[in-house]
C-alpha cells in the first residue's frame, strides 16, 4: 500500500481496515489498535 514493494504492520492494519469495510455513518468500522492486533496475529 505504501509502494515498496514490502509487507509491513501499517500495510497489513490498513488492509484489515479495508477488509472489516465501514459503519452506516461512514467510518471505519474497526479501531485501529484492534486492527494492529490482528495484523500481528
């Protein structure tokens, strides 16, 4: 996600992000430090 070429934490929580989809009022619909976490997992 950020270009290069390398999985990190932040690329792996933004694509949890991505995958949990967002809420009816246009947020992201998991916390960020929850989608750290199963990131890591």
């Amino acid at each position: 996600f950020d270009g290069d070429n390398q999985l990190s934490i932040d690329d792996l929580t933004e694509a949890v992000e991505r995958i949990t989809g967002f809420n009816k009022h246009g947020s992201i619909r998991i916390d960020r430090d929850s989608a750290e976490f199963v990131a890591q997992v």
